[in-house]
C-alpha cells in the first residue's frame, strides 16, 4: 500500500511523491518550495512568498513573516541603503488575484521565482534566499578578504538567545548555520561556524580558521513551519482531477494572515475568501495559485473540473464587491446571494457573476455541459429570485431549492438563460446537481415540505418522515414543463439527500444520511439494517422504470455514531468514490486500509464501492483518515492508476500515524490533501 499526502495549511501546499511507501511514510509538511511573486505594493524590490503556514515579505534588508497576530522581523543591521532585491529563476508557474470588483487591481499572472538575490547587502557581501514551504534558507556570500563581522541580524518581535548547539532560538528558530568554502577541485571544505550575541543585542557569526583568499558561504536556515499557523481556519471543499492528472483544490480560508496584495488590502480581502490551487502531485509543484473575493464574507459549498481544467465554482456572498466577469447580475440584492465563477484554462477569470434576489440564496451545486454552459442549484429565501423560463414562478415556502441555466458565451444579463425555484411549502435546498445530457439535469436535495412538486412514475411519491431527501431531473430546454421525475426518498426519521451522480445507463445515484430506521434498502445491499445515530444511504434508482421497480440499489452504511457523506463521484468503470466523515468504530474497513481502524475521534473516510454486488464484497476500498481532534473530508476524486484523492479540514495531526507531523495548533483548523492508493 502507498500513501500519498498533500497538507494545506494557511495558503500553500506540500506534497509527497507517488512512490513513497506507507513505512517510509508521510512527511507532511514543507516539501513545496517556496515561490517568491512581487508585492503589489508598487515599491519595487518589494517581494512575497506564501508559506503553508504563513506569509513572508522581503525588502532589500529584511524579511518579515506573518501569521495572524505574529509579526516576527529579521533585518539586517547596517545593510547598505541602495541595495536591492531581485529576483531569480522564474518558475513556469503563476498566482492570479482577483479581489474586488475593481478590473484594473486584479492580478490574473503574476510571475513566481525559486530566489531572490540581493546583491552587496553589505559591500562585498551579496544575499541570496530560497527554501520550502516551512523552511527559509538564505546564503550570505563573503567575498576575498571581506569581514564576516560586518554581518549584524536583529530579530524583532521575539526574544532569542543562543542556545548549546549554536542554533539561534526564539519563537521561531535559526538552525546553527553551514559555512564552506570551495576548494579548487570544486570540493566543500567546512567551516566550523555559530551564531554569537554581540553588545548592541543583534547577532553576528563565529567562524573557525578559514582562507580569507577565497569566497566563504554562509548558509543559515530559519525554520518557522511551527511558529506560523493560520489565524482561524481554512476549509477545503471541493477536489477535482484534470485529463493529464493535475489535481485541483478550493476553499474558503478564514485567515486573516494571507497576505495577499498589501495594495489593494494587507491581507485576505475581507473576512473569508476563496482560494483555488493547481498541483503537480508528481513534483510538489503548484503551477497555479489564485484567492478571489470581495470586501467581506465569501464561502465556498460547491467546485466542479473539467477535463480540460475548467474550475466551476459556486456558493454565497454577503460582499458588495466581488470580482465580476460578463455578469447576468452585476449587484449584491440581498443579505447574502449565490455566485457563479468560471476560472477557464489560461487561469483567467471567464465568468463570475452574483445570483439571488432581496432574500438569502446560497449555491451548494454546480457542473457544465460540453458546450461550456453552467448549471447551479441551491437554496433561496427570496420572493423575487430571478428566473428566465421557470416552470416554478413563485417561493413557495421558507426556502425553495433552485436550478440555474448560463451560457458564459452570451453577455451579461442574456448569460442567465434558466432558473426557477423548486420546493413546497416548508423548508427546501439543492445539495448537488449532475448532467444528464445538455440541458437536462439531476438534483438532489432536502425537503421538509409535504407538498414538494413530484412529477412521474415516482419512487416514492409522499413524504414518509419529518424532512426526506429528494431526486428530481429538470429539462432546463421545456420552459413551464422542465419537471420530467422527482422523488421522495427517506423514511419516518429525517433524511437528506446530499450528492447526485448518473452513471452510463442514464440511472440516478444518490448519497445523503438517514435517521430512520426504516429507509429503503434494496435486498442486495451492503447494510440491511439502521446502524444507529445517523447512517450513511447509497441508492441507484431508474426512473424509466414503472415506480415499484424504480429501486435498483440501496444500502445503509454506518456504525452506532453519526456517519455523513460529502460527495460522491464515479468512474467510467461505474465504481462510485464517497467520502464524509465518521464518528462509528467498526465501519467495514479493507485490508489494504490506509488506516483500518477508527481514531475514537471524528475521523474522514474514503470508500470506493461498487454497486449492486451484494452485501460488503461491494467495497473496494474503505479507509479511515484521523487523528485526535476533527477531520473531515468534504471532496474526493481518482485518478487511472487506483488512486484516491481526498480534500477536507482538520484541527489534529492527521497525518501523525504515517511518520508526519505530530504537533498541531490548538484551536486551528487547517486544509488537508491525501492521495491513497487503493493497491
């Protein structure tokens, strides 16, 4: 079995290689190096770089790192005035910025470098930085007959002292420095060095015996992977896979620490943005970075990847500014809307749009079609919800779940070409919404209405508890006749649909949690009986069938805690992939289980499972994923080669039973990525 880790903690991500074993184990953090991009804070020789934990800015005599309320600053004492910092070694990748809903700020390619060099920081004495994700190393150059003394380093905002072995140790620490010299054959020759506290309280190098004839290297490093952490949180909500294996990760990060453009504001642009991330799982690469928000609250529920590495994104907004892009609806109507996004291929922001009417409406699903058009569903609160060919004209309760048709090809307004409200009297919402062919979609939801609008031969066409999930497809082309099935689904308890899927022969797959006991199961299923708490359902319905044959498959999943689903996806095989989370001991783990057995906390979970093999010879794959604290996984995805890909948030050391990271920041919770094999 092999494991493959990705951890994002505060805006970047790591990542280890495909061949590392599950003995060799996961070294979570700080594999990524580091990208150094220009600050846009019109100043030049100013330069950032985005740490999985933090931020660091560099001028062309200190560097400064940020996390939250931690400021820590290390300056070079003394440098001289007109030195500068540049860059070098421009990397393929770049990050893009799209914060606020002013064009002429955003940033969409901002070129990122492996170094920056600052040439004669000292006379005689050239800078140069580079590191990982958890780790800055800078070398400091002293050329022939140059003194070493003149090097000061002050660090403000911790205390340091210098402890037994050299290391220079505050909240952060400086590892006792490297020195070397290259001898004429293009050998190291060591340099026996410490760093020392001069009278003026800054630092300066002890150094043995050396050739002051030749170039000596000074070569520290300043680990701060366990000093920064983000402020509050950052969540990851959606994964997706491209044709060529890129994997691609969204969120919503909470930080208050990502310093993103001191310009057009010195951190993220208001209280929550979203960020969206390119990776190379094959070199810890991440050729494409980008955060896009507006001025307050911004939240992520829902992502879709194309193929061709499209990103589709959707969830709510209560920010009067956030970017836009040939908007069918350019203006924030009420407390909070729904929003759109399109990011295409070149990284560039293609569609972005608000959604919504003068209540709250939120998206929590969303997908496309091979003609790039964009299809959404929700939930809405508002009397006036926009709706172009609705077969649903009016709310018809509290909330009403919604369907939205765009085609980013049309301008503006004309881009919104479908929606209507779906739902009953009481309290309904989308979760998820598939394609069946252009046009026509499935959606999946909840209802706590009696009277939510069934159409055809029905599974089961009356509400059997106090809030059942729901299927109903949508022929987005027929107007007032768009409703063509719509089912019920639950028992006497309350259950909800949360994701939808079609597999090749046009049948429904749905996955949500019970509570009922009496939830319909199929004979062939996996779990004939309510485990206890909260269970999780997987059903296969085929609606072309008369409605008492509309149940192809249905099975509990669960143990007696709660266990929940968070998405679901298939492959062309028909093997279905579902992750959520767990707080069940027992769940019926495989024996190639990246972890078979659960923490005693509140673990992930990844199942590959297929459907209607009878009973558990169904599961392919079913792991565990946790450790003291919360994880949760919130996406999933695979790849050719039987790997598994899961995107969530934890406040623990996920990773700590592999060889990672033991230690984590109370109180934090921070973006995961794991890649599982499933030989």
């Amino acid at each position: 079995m092999k494991l493959r880790i990705f951890l994002i903690t505060s805006t970047c991500a790591a990542a280890l290689s495909a061949g590392i074993t599950r003995e060799d184990a996961v070294r979570i953090l700080d594999m990524a190096p580091l990208r150094f991009e220009p600050a846009a804070t019109g100043q030049p020789g100013r330069f950032i770089a985005r740490g999985t934990k933090g931020n660091l800015s560099f001028a062309s005599n200190q560097v400064t790192l940020r996390a939250g309320t931690k400021r820590l600053q290390l300056r070079f004492e003394g440098a001289a005035p007109n030195a500068r910092v540049e860059p070098t070694d421009k990397l393929a990748s770049v990050t893009a910025l799209y914060l606020g809903n002013d064009p002429s700020k955003w940033r969409p390619s901002i070129p990122n470098y492996s170094r920056l060099q600052v040439r004669d920081l000292y006379p005689g004495i050239d800078l140069v930085y580079y590191g990982n994700a958890g780790q800055l190393e800078y070398d400091l150059t002293v050329k022939a007959g140059v003194d070493p003394r003149r090097i000061r380093l002050r660090l403000e905002g911790a205390s340091a002292r210098v402890d037994q072995d050299g290391n220079l140790v505050s909240d952060l620490i400086q590892k006792r420095p490297v020195a070397y010299q290259m001898d004429a054959s293009g050998s190291k020759i060591a340099v026996p060095s410490r760093y020392r506290r001069n009278a003026d309280g800054s630092y300066g190098f002890v150094l043995g015996k050396y050739d002051r004839s030749r170039e000596l290297v000074i070569d520290p490093a300043l680990t701060f992977s366990q000093y920064l952490s983000g402020n509050y949180q950052m969540i990851l909500k959606g994964i997706g896979l491209d044709s060529k294996g890129y994997v691609y990760v969204a969120g919503t990060t909470y930080a208050t620490d990502m310093e993103v453009d001191n310009h057009i504001q010195g951190a993220n642009n208001g209280i929550a943005n979203l960020f969206v991330f390119k990776i190379d799982p094959a070199n810890y690469q991440v050729p494409f970075a980008t955060y896009l928000g507006g001025s307050s609250s911004d939240t992520l529920n829902g992502m879709a990847v194309s193929p061709s590495g499209d990103i589709y994104l959707t969830g709510s907004t209560i920010s009067g500014d956030v970017p836009l892009q040939n908007a069918a609806q350019t203006a924030l109507d009420g407390t909070s809307d729904a929003f759109v996004v399109w990011i295409n291929t070149s990284n560039a922001l293609a569609y972005s749009t608000y959604l919504g009417g003068s209540g709250n409406d939120t998206g929590m699903g969303i997908t496309y079609d091979s003609k790039g058009q964009i299809y959404v569903t929700g939930g809405t609160q508002s009397t006036d919800f926009p709706g172009p060919g609705a077969f649903q004209t009016a709310l018809a309760g509290e909330q009403d779940a919604f369907v939205a048709r765009y085609d980013p090809s049309r301008s503006g307004s004309a881009s919104l070409v479908y929606a209507t409200y779906l739902g009953g009297g009481g309290w309904d919402v989308g979760n998820s919404i598939a394609l069946l062919q252009t046009g026509i979609v499935w959606v999946a939801g909840g209802t706590f209405s009696d009277n939510f609008p069934i159409k055809g031969s029905s599974f089961q066409p009356t509400s059997a508890g106090s809030g059942d999930g729901f299927v109903a497809r949508l022929n987005t082309d027929a107007g007032p006749d768009a409703l063509e099935y719509s089912s019920y689904l639950g028992g006497s308890s309350v259950d909800q649909a949360t994701n939808v899927a079609i597999d090749s022969k046009g049948r429904v797959i749905v996955t949500g949690w019970t509570q009922s006991q009496d939830f319909p199961v199929s004979a062939n299923a996996m779990q004939a009986q309510y485990g206890g708490n909260t269970d999780i359902f997987i059903t296969i319905l085929q609606p072309a069938n008369a409605a008492i044959h509309n149940l192809v498959y249905s099975t509990y999943l669960g143990g007696s805690g709660p266990d929940l689903p968070t998405d679901l996806k298939q492959d062309a095989s028909g093997n279905l992939y579902i992750c959520g989370y767990s707080l069940s001991a027992g769940l019926p783990t495989t024996k190639n289980a990246a972890q078979p057995a659960y923490d005693g906390s509140m673990d992930a979970f990844a199942l590959k499972f297929t459907p209607p093999t009878a009973g558990t010879a169904a599961i392919d794959y079913l792991t565990y994923l946790g450790s003291d604290g919360v994880q949760q996984a919130n996406g999933i995805a695979f790849d050719s080669k039987g790997n598994i890909y899961l995107a969530g948030f934890t406040s623990g050391p996920i990773f700590s039973k592999f060889g990672g990271e033991t230690n984590a920041s109370p109180g934090q919770v921070n973006g995961f990525i794991a890649g599982l094999s499933t030989k």
